[in-house]
C-alpha cells in the first residue's frame, strides 16, 4: 500500500483531501508545517508528498531539496506540489529542487487522483528497480567469487608448467630441435595463461572491494622509468622506437606495485596495437596540482561505436594486436579502477587509422607541489 503524507497549514484543506484519500484506500498521514513534514517522510517511509509550497517553518520546495539531498541512494518519493504561482520561473525552480508534479490550488480532486495513481506508478516501478539491482547484485557477487576460486586453483599448477618448461629451455642440449620448440610453445603459452589469471584473480579483488593498496609518497617519473626498461624488450622485438618527455614534478602519493601494473597496461596495449617499426611517444608533466602521464601510439585507434566498451570487463574490440598477442579484455578495466583507487582519473583521445592517447592524472602529494627528478 502507498503511504500518502499530505503536508498542508489549512487544517480544513488537509482534512478534506485526507478523507477522501483513505476512502480511495491509500494509507495517509498528516503534516501541518515544514520541519514536521521533513520528519514523517523520515520516519514514516513515505511515498508520496502532497506539499503546499507555503508552509510554516520550511517551505515546501526546501523539503523537497532537502530529502532529495539526503535519500539519493534510498526509496524514491513522488513529489506533488499544491501552489498558487503560475510563473514559469516558479515552476522551474521547483522541479529544478525535485517537484514532479503540479497542482494548482483550489485541488481539483479527480486530477489529484490523476497524479497521484502517476507517482503510484513511478514509485512501483523504482521498487522494481532496486530489487533487481540487488538481484544482480548478488549474482555479480556471485561470479567475482567463482571466478576468484577458479582462478586461484589454476595458478600454481600454471606456475608450476611455466617454471619447469623454463628449467628444461635452459637445458635443450639433450632435446632434439622438435623436441625443443614444442618445449618453448609451453612456456610461452604457460606464461600468457598465467598474466590471464593474474589479470582475473585482479579484477575479481576489485570487483569484490579486496583490491588492498600501500600508497607512499615517491617519485612517479622513477616508476615510469623502471617499468620502460622492463617493457623495453617487447617493444624493440617489433622494432618499435619508445621517445621519453619525461618533465620534472611533485611527489605523488601511489602504490608501486599497483600503479606500476597500470603503467604497464597502458605501455604495453600501446606496443600491442603500434604495427611494426612505429613509434610510440611517453610524456610526463605537472599542471598545478596535478600530474598526467600520456602514451601516444601510431596504431589504427579506436573505432567511435566500440569507445563506449573500452574500460569494461571482457570487451574486447575489433582491432587486434599486430603481432598476434594476448589479450583478455581485462587491462584497461584493471587500470581505470587502479587510477580512481589512486583518487586519480584515465582519459583517452583517438582517431581511427592516425592512433590514440591514454593518459592517467593523479593529485600531487601534499601540499607541497615542487617540481623534483
């Protein structure tokens, strides 16, 4: 049953839109000024407000701003709003504080009705809304779970492929040349299975709020210099030339491991996608109290109806790696979440055959913002 609140200083008016209410079998209560409307929608799980715009105490339009402030993520309240003003201006700044509805005084009960069996709906449709939100919910709890478990019960024995493979590849004299490729096919596949799993076990901590993070102050320059020299062997066996324009800036405050990972991510998809013999451009630099690193690929970009797709879980888009890597559609979700995790943001600008741009920002630590190595 709809619970109806009819907030209205004439005792007379209240009552005889209450009575006739109840007879139509809704549930009603009553308010004679602001703070105690303001109070029984609270307290009394109202649905729908029939508010006078002039009220003792509060006037309506404020109740109807403040609930809406204070209940953005709770049960939606229909809004009816009984008013005397026929100014546009009036009626904008109303909805503008959240008024769905308009009646204008003296109530024309039929029309009351009218309206309110239209927030009936509204209102039922939104419970709708939230249990499946919760719904879905619980199954994407669900799938974070069994894609954790599983994930975690394949690494080791995956660990244990790659590590052993790798022990025999450096031993190959007793193997013959057949015998030796097919040695290194299992490794490198065991190697891209194991950055699969990793990349799920990650996504599945996020996704779960178990992603855990050590920020210290450092150096980000540093960081990114490391994790080229690690990536600097994928980029050169494609012959792919990486320029650095790394400025000078303020200390931010980051978890290595994790920021690292999403550094990578981005340097990594860009010699993925560069073809080969291109070139692909690093910078850094400091705006204020912000610092944004940038990677520039000479690759295909990024078609305009797939861009939606970028940073979702296992999307993958049309355009492929040139030299036929790996990818699980996982890295770019990863990296966005780790960025924001950061209190940070990832923007990307592309065009289709000139190549694209991914760039993260993140605040300076502190308040001291000096430029440093």
């Amino acid at each position: 049953m709809m619970n109806i609140l009819i907030a209205d200083d004439d005792a007379a008016a209240r009552k005889m839109v209450s009575q006739y209410l109840r007879k139509k079998g809704y549930n009603v209560f009553e308010a004679a000024n602001g703070i105690e409307t303001y109070t029984s929608i609270i307290e009394q799980s109202i649905n729908i407000v029939i508010i006078d715009w002039v009220l003792p105490g509060m006037e309506g339009i404020d109740v109807c701003r403040s609930i809406r402030e204070k209940r953005k993520k709770s049960n939606y309240v229909f809004f009816i709003m009984l008013t005397a003003k026929e100014e546009k201006n009036d009626m904008i700044k109303g909805f503008e504080a959240g008024v769905d509805e308009y009646i204008m005084k003296p109530v024309n009960l039929q029309e009351l009705i009218a309206r309110i069996e239209v927030g009936a709906r509204i209102v039922r449709l939104e419970r709708q809304l939230i249990e499946k939100q919760k719904e879905l919910a619980g199954i994407n709890e669900m799938k974070n779970k069994f894609i954790g478990i599983v994930a975690h019960d394949l690494r080791n024995p995956v660990i244990s492929i790659r590590g052993f493979s790798e022990l025999l590849l450096k031993d190959t004299k007793n193997l013959n040349e057949e015998q030796n490729e097919f040695l290194d096919i299992i490794h490198s596949t065991s190697r891209n299975m194991l950055a699969m799993i990793n990349d799920l076990l990650d996504i599945s901590r996020i996704e779960s709020g178990n992603m855990q993070m050590s920020p210290k102050n450092g150096s980000l320059k540093k960081l990114i210099i490391e994790r080229i020299q690690l990536i600097k062997l994928q980029a050169d066996k494609k012959h792919i030339t990486i320029h650095q324009e790394l400025s000078p800036i303020a200390d931010v405050s980051f978890d290595a491991h994790r920021l690292g990972q999403a550094i990578d991510n981005l340097i990594t998809n860009a010699i993925k996608f560069a073809p080969s013999g291109s070139n692909v451009f690093l910078s850094l630099s400091q705006e204020d109290e912000f610092v944004k690193f940038s990677v520039t690929d000479e690759g295909p970009g990024i078609p305009r109806e797939e861009q939606h797709l970028l940073f979702s879980e296992f999307h993958r888009l049309s355009i492929r790696p040139t030299a036929g890597e790996t990818s699980t559609g996982l890295g770019l979700a990863i990296a966005k979440k780790i960025i924001e995790a950061h209190n940070g943001a990832i923007e990307f600008e592309t065009q289709e055959g000139t190549g694209s741009t991914f760039s993260l920002i993140l605040p300076v630590a502190g308040s001291d913002n000096t430029p440093s190595d």
